[in-house]
C-alpha cells in the first residue's frame, strides 16, 4: 500500500499546498487497523468473497478492496466520497496488480443501482450522523440480502446489536491512529433485520 509515514505531517502539507483539498483530513494517506484486520481476514478466508461481487464502502485506500481481489472476488467496487481516496485507492490496486472498479459517490443517498453480494466496511463509526446514515444503509444492503462484513475498533457509534462476531484481530497501529498502540478490530456479519422491508 502506498502510505503517508505521518497522517498528521500529510494533512499540514495538504492544508499548506492544497487549502481546499485539506480542508478535511486525508483519511486515506493509511491503512486504518480496521481496515487491515478486516483485509487480513479476507486474505484468510477467502471463500467469503470468492467469485462473488464485492463492494467496499468508504474505501479510503481500499486496503480491504485489494484484499477481496487478491482472494478471487468476480468483481469489486471500491467507493469514497473524497477525490484523493479514489485516487490513493485506484494507486495501490496497481500496484497490487489487481483489477478494481473506483468511484466517487456518496452511494449512502442513492437507491443501489445493483445488488452486492457482499459490502465490505470498515471503520465508518467515528461521526454520529455518518454512523447512523452507514448503519442504515448496511442494514439495507442486508436485508436485501448481501453478506455485509463489518470491522470496528469500538467506535462509540458502531452497531452493536444485530451482529454475529466471527473473530478478533489484534495488531500493530504503526501511525498511532488509535488510543492503543495495539488495537483489537472485531470482524462481525451483520445480520438481517426481520423487520425491516426492502
């Protein structure tokens, strides 16, 4: 993956060269502990994205994206509202030397122009009104059936209900972007709402 060495020195440069480009933080320039669990256990188990179709949501770099190709997805979409984390995510599907479709879309406003057969997300949690439009949104895509894999940190905003854990993936946070310098990412499905209709 192609990487910042410093979120924060990368955010300054930006907000110093790019005043408009900078103006939010370049969530993308790393691979987020979330993000690389949830890629390590695709890598593991690949059966879980084999020959299926993959989106993955609020990609950043699209660490989890690369990881579904690498493991035999038919096709995977990575997805971003930010210009420059399509761009980092189509960069480092090169040079992983993977095929992956990248497009700039708030896709959470928008009727899904196709099903998924699995969404991937990781890390979507850490704004309340973002977490609550994602987790709508996810809950959608499961109840119309696709396998919808989350990957938190213990976010304050994440689901908690309505989940069956697969595993615990505790690693290393190299560019201190969480509170412990060894997070534990959990890997859930989240499970269909029988309620909720689409």
């Amino acid at each position: 993956m192609h990487q910042a060495y410093s979120l924060d020195a990368t955010w300054s440069a930006l907000s110093t060269d790019w005043p408009g480009v900078g103006a939010t933080p370049p969530y993308w320039a790393v691979a987020w502990p979330a993000g690389r669990a949830l890629a390590r256990h695709l890598l593991d188990e690949p059966g879980a994205v084999r020959g299926l179709t993959v989106l993955d949501l609020g990609c950043g770099g699209a660490v989890a994206g690369i990881a579904a190709a690498l493991a035999g997805a038919r096709r995977v979409c990575a997805v971003d509202i930010d210009a420059l984390a399509c761009r980092a995510a189509a960069a480092n599907a090169e040079a992983n030397g993977v095929p992956l479709e990248v497009r700039r879309a708030d896709v959470l406003d928008e009727a899904p122009l196709e099903a998924w057969d699995v969404v991937l997300a990781a890390d979507l949690w850490y704004e309340r009104f973002l977490a609550r439009r994602a987790s709508a949104w996810l809950r959608e895509r499961a109840a119309a059936g696709a396998h919808v894999l989350l990957a938190d940190v213990g976010r304050a905003f994440a689901p908690r209900s309505g989940l069956q854990m697969l595993r615990r993936i505790e690693l290393s946070d190299p560019h201190g972007t969480e509170r412990s310098s060894r997070p534990c990412v959990e890997i859930s499905v989240l499970l269909p709402d029988p309620g909720l209709r689409v």
